[in-house]
C-alpha cells in the first residue's frame, strides 16, 4: 500500500519544476531548492530532484513514532543523495512520550549512522 503513495510522489516531485528566483526572493545559506524526506527515495529519485535544480536533501534520521527509532532508511537515503551530487542534512524529531530520556534517543540515532558508516 506505501508503495503507491511513495511511488507517484517521487515521481511527482520528479515532474516537478524549481520556481526560478525573481531578484527579490533571496535564499539564505544557498538552500535555494532543498527537500525534507522521511521515506525511501532510489538514486534514480535523488538524481531527478538534482536535474532539477535541488541542492540539498533534509533526511529523517530518527522516526518518532512509537517510543522512538533510529530511521532505518536514512542510511541509504544518505548515499544515495551523496552520490547524485546533492547535500545532504539530517534531523531528528525526538518522541517527548517515550519512556527513553532525549539522550538515549541521540545515541540511538548516532549509533545508527556510525554503524551505517555514515560520518
């Protein structure tokens, strides 16, 4: 079922033209065209989003649904923006309910990426 939301979204955003800056607009720290993801995205994708005037992806790295996790798709989401040339940032959403304390939740997401071997 995700698969058909993911998919036409991907290629939605594929489809989909940067808005040419006007003069007036400036962007600040050069995020002139960025995109916030949470969920998987093939090199093909990411490829498609640099065609187009991208420069810069914001990953989920931790998912706080539940008690928290560490995002299991950031990892490859990771290598694969890096390899189409983009930026990549990533971001934590931090679950304030889980029984776990803020800092188990940002070794979790550490641990996660260094284990990825992401530095």
């Amino acid at each position: 079922m995700k698969v058909f939301f993911i998919l036409p979204a991907v290629l939605a955003t594929c489809l989909a033209k940067a808005v040419p800056l006007d003069g007036i607009v400036k962007a600040a720290a050069g995020y002139a065209y960025a995109v916030d993801l949470a969920v998987p995205v093939p090199l093909s994708g990411f490829s498609c989003m640099k065609k187009y005037g991208y420069k810069t992806v914001f990953l989920r790295g931790y998912d706080p649904t539940g008690a928290g996790r560490f995002d299991t798709n950031a990892v490859n989401n990771i290598r694969s923006a890096n390899q189409a040339g983009l930026g990549t940032e990533v971001y934590m959403t931090p679950q304030p309910h889980s029984n776990k304390r803020g800092s188990e939740q940002f070794r979790e997401l550490y641990e996660g990426l260094r284990s990825g071997k992401i530095q």
